[in-house]
C-alpha cells in the first residue's frame, strides 16, 4: 500500500532519509497486518501469550521498567511565541526542538522496519473526525494504534480526499530516559516522540493528536478538544440524555463511563450506554447544542482497581481480544493485578517471580487495550458521524474534604471557572509524588495545547446568542470522614447523583443556592438500599463558608498566575463568590 497524496510520500521519504530504516512498511488495519505484528512480537519477546482457554487472542507486553508513565516533565509545546504555549506548558522554540530531536532520529531506526500508520480519529465520515499519520519503529505502538484508532486503508483514502493531517513520528530509540521527549508543534500541526514505547507517550493519536494538538486546532476552528469521557443515561421512559465529564487519570472516569445501575435502578428500568471513556470532541450544531464524538475506537485503561465490584463492564470485555501492558501473571499464564479478588500471581510487571516485598505483582500504571465494541454497555452512538448532544458537563476531582458530593454552577461562566478552578490529589498515571493536591484544569493541566489563560477564554467564546449548551456540574466521589474512611460508595451508586442532575437538566429537581453553588438537599438524592444516614448525607453536602473563601482566594491567585491574558470574566466571577463566601 502507498498513497497517491504527494504531501505524505514526500514527508514518508524524508523521514527514511533521516533514520535509515531497514524496510518500510505501509499499514492496511487488516485482521492479517494485526495477526503477522502478533507472530512477529511472540517471536522476539515483545508480547507473551496469555491462557488461550480464559482470554483467548491476549497478549502480556512488558516495556522497560524506566517507562511506564507520562513524562510530562520531557513533553514541550513548541510554539514561536513563548507566550504561546502559556505557563502551563513546558516550551521550547520550534528551531532548537526541530535541531534536536533531528540529531535522535539520525540513523535510529536501522535494522528496524518504519511502520507508516494512517488512522482517523472519530468515525470515518464524521465531520468532526481529524486525520493524522504516525511513522513509528515499534510493532506494538501499531498494534495498539489499530485498537484504539480506525486505522489503515479507509483512512488513507480520507487523508487523500482532505489533502491534510496531523504529522506524528515516533521511535522507541534506545529507551534511554535521558534522552527521551515528547515535541508537539501546534503551528506545524506535528508531533514528535523519541524515547519511549508507553502509551501515552507513543501512540501519537491519543493525548498528543487528540488533545494537545487537537485542542490546538479546535481553538482555531471553533470547536473544543477535552479529556472527558462520554455516557449515555436512559431513563425508564426511553429518554437518553448524553454527559461528558472530567476527571484527572485514576478518579474514577473509566468507572464513570462504563457505569453499572444500582439494583434498584436496573428494576425501574435505568440504563447506561459508554460512548468513550477518555476524550471528548464537541462543537455547536444548528440548535445551539454541543455535540460531542469519542475520537477514539478502543480504551487504554488502567487496570489496577479494575474487578467486577469496580467495573463489571471491564472486565467482561477483558477476557478476549486485549493486549495488557504491565501486569503481573498466574502461574496458568491469565494476566493479574491489585484489586483482583481471585487468582495468585507468580510473575511480576518485569517478569520476575513475585515477591510482596519487592513491590506491587502489576505497574500502578499498568494498563489494558481493547476495542470499544467489547464493552457490554457499547453504544451504537458511538460511530454517529454527527456525535451525540450534550445535556450536562461534569468535573471532579479527588479531594478528601471541602469539595461537596455534587453542586451545579449557575451559569456558563460560573461553570467555566468550575473547570478551570478544579483540583485533584495525583495518581500514578503521570510520573512524580503521589497524592499531592494540584490545580487541574479541566483535567486538561497536562494536555492543553495553548496557554491556558486562552484556553478559559475559548470556553468561556461558547456562550453566545442562540446556544443552547449543557448545564455543568461538580462532583467529589472522594470525601473521607474524620476516620479517614470515604463517605460515599461510589461506583454503581454514583448513579443516584447522576440522576439528580438529569432532573435538574429537565427541570424536575430542588436546588440550594449557595456561594460556591446549586446544591441538592439530602431528600433530593435517592439512598434507598444505601447503608447511609442522613446525617453522613448532609456532612456530604456541607459547604464550610470559611474553608472555600480561603480556596476561592486560592483559585483568584491562580488565575493571576497567567497575567494579562487571564479572562477578566473568569476573574469577576472569582470576586464575586469570594465576596459572597465572606
């Protein structure tokens, strides 16, 4: 296969010239192409076959142990203008990013075979969708690609007919930490990775194509790029309204998107439909409304956690056609992690004999791939080229106090600085220290492509004559008690919550005005079959006037941070609950 495109042969070729592959291979995404990477991975050692009779077509892939993570401390924005990429951005020139990473790839891919991987991100004949090109040397980055992607022919042939797409090249290099980065050129609408086989960092269609140089280009075209996942809630009369939220890496999101009713819910005939769980591409329609795409085809989700008590929709789509990346093994070859109830690990992440002392048998980090159409709770909606409309946003966080279970913001604006103001405790989806409290905006602090102060504005550019946009919201599964146990179960339950924002859509529900927010009262959430008093409800919806002045103060000196450019909308908003609060 090669292209009649001459834009993409002339950057194929120079490419070769500068890292000298062995041998170049175009990709079709054919079951064949997918089966031959398999063979020729199980022969060097790059995957391990797991038990053919419980997880049929799985496979184990170990990466180094010194990458397992988003570096975001090595990933740059590379914008002429410093200003540009904003503070939220680590920034290099285009020239000396471009002089560097040309020294890395000089003669990098000898001996090896320069994969040429077309994909579309969103459905293939959907006007939102975006085409882009990634040339990688690693057989397990295409593997994954053509899971998470709608990769090969069908795609090429829109490339062709649109003339345009995002440039990603990519090598695993030597591994080597040191000389490893992640160069995205927003104005060049390319990427650049070197260094790294792990997910995010390598396969180029997901955070760097499909938020930070997306976002890039939705600013540009009137349309917005955001690390949200995307549900469907059926009530019992048949009625679908579509949520897109917010959370930072390992706060439930994928838990949230794949969301299994409570018992009684289920009786009552509720149902939830899982359009994707990671990223979220919305634009106005003719009726005012945002109409959101999964751009994605697969989920790379995390597995630690994940058991039938968490995500029965994960699992049940886990036991075929997934490749898992950094998990410990029982001794009958079935993948294994933390939060399993069953199964005993022999082997850990790195392949060595699992011994408790020597740390956890899978990564924190560790992670499955596998098609969207596994997922039990899969909807057809997801390949509607004209995506699905939104009735409410939602953002969270992990934060074990102040942050209520849920508020509403009262208006657009109020629900911008909501998003821009919200805060999460780390994970270990991104490498550093673990459970320090930062300011995340939209969940988007590692993946905005532009400077954030921008970014709020182009948000806050939505609410205009004749939009008729969703209702935002926050919540907080994560308040813990003077015990330091969690006050609410989560998971299933957080349904109830849902439920009340749904009616609150339709304008069926109570709400509490309050400085920081509308607010449910404890009757206004359904707790039948909860074991949870009314007392722990309310402590769930406290709104302690004196903690949030202090954080909303907090959130004043953050906007601040990014100067002139920070929306004086956003900051007037500040002021005024501020002054509410004192």
């Amino acid at each position: 296969m090669s292209t009649s495109l001459a834009a993409l042969n002339h950057w194929v070729e120079s490419v070769a010239r500068l890292t000298q592959p062995e041998k170049i291979h175009w990709c079709d995404g054919t079951e064949a192409e997918y089966n031959s990477l398999v063979d020729l991975m199980l022969t060097t050692g790059d995957l391990i076959k797991l038990n053919e009779e419980t997880h049929p077509n799985c496979y184990l892939h170990r990466s180094s142990p010194s990458d397992v993570a988003r570096v975001e401390h090595l990933t740059f924005v590379c914008t002429s203008n410093k200003e540009d990429a904003g503070s939220n951005n680590h920034w290099m020139s285009p020239a000396d990013a471009h002089a560097k990473m040309d020294e890395l790839y000089a003669g990098c891919m000898r001996g090896r075979t320069m994969y040429v991987v077309p994909y579309c991100m969103g459905p293939i004949d959907s006007p939102l969708a975006r085409c882009g090109v990634e040339i990688t040397d690693s057989p397990y980055v295409v593997a994954n690609m053509r899971i998470m992607t709608r990769m090969g022919e069908a795609a090429l042939k829109r490339i062709e007919r649109e003339g345009g797409f995002v440039k990603g090249l990519h090598s695993i290099g030597d591994l080597n930490p040191d000389r490893r980065f992640i160069m995205h050129f927003p104005e060049e609408l390319s990427i650049q990775s070197f260094g790294s086989g792990y997910g995010g960092n390598a396969l180029l269609g997901k955070k760097c194509h499909a938020l930070r140089i997306a976002s890039y280009q939705a600013r540009t075209e009137g349309w917005l790029a955001e690390h949200m996942l995307i549900v469907g809630i059926e009530n019992p009369q048949g009625e679908t309204h579509y949520v897109a939220a917010a959370f930072p890496s390992a706060c439930g999101k994928t838990n949230l998107a794949m969301l299994i009713p409570p018992e009684g819910y289920r009786q009552d005939g509720w149902k939830v439909w899982t359009i994707g769980d990671d990223i979220c591409w919305m634009r106005p329609g003719a009726d005012g409304r945002l109409y959101a795409i999964n751009p994605e085809a697969g989920f790379f989700g995390v597995a630690p956690g994940t058991s039938v008590k968490t995500n029965a929709s994960a699992m049940a789509m886990l036991n075929k056609d997934a490749i898992f990346t950094n998990v410990g093994l029982t001794a009958d070859n079935q993948p294994w992690w933390e939060g399993l109830p069953e199964g005993v690990p022999v082997k850990d992440w790195q392949g060595r004999d699992y011994d408790k002392a020597s740390g956890p048998a899978a990564h924190p980090n560790s992670r499955f791939t596998v098609s969207a159409k596994n997922c039990p709770s899969y909807s057809e909606k997801s390949e509607d080229p004209q995506g699905v409309p939104l009735s409410a946003i939602v953002f969270g966080g992990r934060r074990e106090s102040l942050v209520p279970l849920v508020f509403e913001a009262r208006n657009w604006t109020h629900g911008v600085l909501v998003g821009a103001a919200m805060a999460s405790e780390t994970t270990a989806a991104a490498t550093g220290a673990v459970g320090v409290v930062r300011r995340d905006s939209m969940a988007m602090k590692p993946f905005a492509g532009y400077n954030f102060a921008d970014y709020f504005s182009h948000w806050l550019s939505f609410d205009k004559p004749g939009a008729n946009l969703p209702k935002i919201f926050h919540v907080n599964w994560f308040r813990k008690n003077s015990d330091g146990k969690f006050m609410w179960p989560g998971f299933g339950d957080n349904m109830r919550v849902l439920e009340w924002m749904l009616k609150r859509v339709t304008g069926q529900a109570h709400a509490n005005e309050t400085p920081i927010g509308l607010l449910p009262n404890s009757d206004d959430l359904n707790i039948d079959g909860l074991n949870m008093d009314v007392a722990t409800l309310n402590q769930l919806l406290d709104v302690n006037h004196e903690a949030w002045y202090e954080e909303m103060e907090a959130i004043g000196e953050y906007l601040q941070s990014y100067g002139d450019r920070a929306p004086q909308a956003l900051l007037a908003e500040q002021e005024k609950i501020a002054r509410q609060l004192a």
